[in-house]
C-alpha cells in the first residue's frame, strides 16, 4: 500500500488530513485545449460549441521554505498507482515526507506541463477551481485557509469538461 498526498482535486477523495511542508500551491501545470488526446479530455466552451485554443492550468506544488500545503493523505495500493499516474498525465510522481514523518508520494508538474502553463493564454476552469475550493472547504470548514495558502488563479473561464474516448 501507498500513500499520495492529494493537494488538487484528488483532495475530493477520501483520505486523512495531511499537511507537507517546504511547499506552496500555485497554478502551474497546463494542458493544452488545442490537442484533442484520445482517452484523455478537453474543455468546450458552452455557448460556442467550440474547443478554445487555451492552455487550461491545474494546482501545483513549487518549493517554498517557508510555506506548507494542508491536503489529504490517500491509502493507495500499489498495482493502481499506474492507473493514477495516467490520469496526472500532467505531472510526474515525487517522493516527499509529510509534517507527521510518512513518505509518500506527491504529483507534480512535469517539465512539459509546467512550459505549458507559461504558453499565453492560460486560463482556469471555474469548475475545477470549485471543486477544489469545495474539497478544501469540507477539509478545513471554509474555503478561506485554502485561498489564503494558494496562488491567484490565471483568468477563470466557464468552460465544460468533455472526456475523450480511447483511441480505437
């Protein structure tokens, strides 16, 4: 069995609370909207229809001395560790030590993602950001620890997540 630090919207999920220090979130991995990846997903907008050539950033972590991330700690067994490094596409697994002493893993933004989210323009999806802010909220009582221990968000857009089907 596993542990992973959940920091983002994995946060979502069940686990017990976590804090890693020497870490600070902030919005630094992006995919990019124009790439149509089989199995993966992309963001339409809901007025248009369209797929808008956007870099759409997600939560990360950078180090900061100073600083420290409150998140989940997730029990994860072992054989499904490659069905979530898949779905973090984005970001490469890291092996860090919580406040409490346990090593576990932790997602970070993998170099390709993080170049991503310097590419203009970058956008956060409403969506996501209340997700996050939500899991935060039900972890901590307000959503407020979480904005104040966060980066501001890129430009927010109301885009819709569409999975994409496997490649056939």
């Amino acid at each position: 069995m596993a542990v992973v630090f959940a920091y983002g919207s994995l946060v979502a999920a069940r686990g017990r609370a976590a804090t890693l220090p020497g870490h600070r979130r902030t919005w630094g991995v992006a995919m990019d909207n124009a790439v149509a990846v089989p199995g993966y997903k992309r963001y339409r907008d809901p007025t248009t229809g369209g797929w808008p050539d956007v870099r759409v950033a997600f939560l990360d972590l950078v180090p900061d001395a100073g600083a420290s991330v409150d998140g989940l700690a997730l029990d994860v067994a072992d054989a499904a560790l490659a069905a979530l490094d898949a779905r973090e596409r984005n970001y490469a697994r890291a092996r860090v030590r919580l406040a409490d002493g346990t090593p576990a893993w932790c997602y970070l933004g993998s170099a390709e993602g993080r170049a991503r989210a310097q590419r203009a323009p970058v956008v956060a999806v409403c969506a996501y950001l209340e997700l996050v802010r939500g899991a935060h909220a039900a972890l901590a009582g307000s959503p407020a620890h979480f904005d104040a221990t966060t980066d501001a968000p890129p430009p927010l857009a109301d885009l819709e997540r569409v999975d994409l089907p496997p490649a056939a």
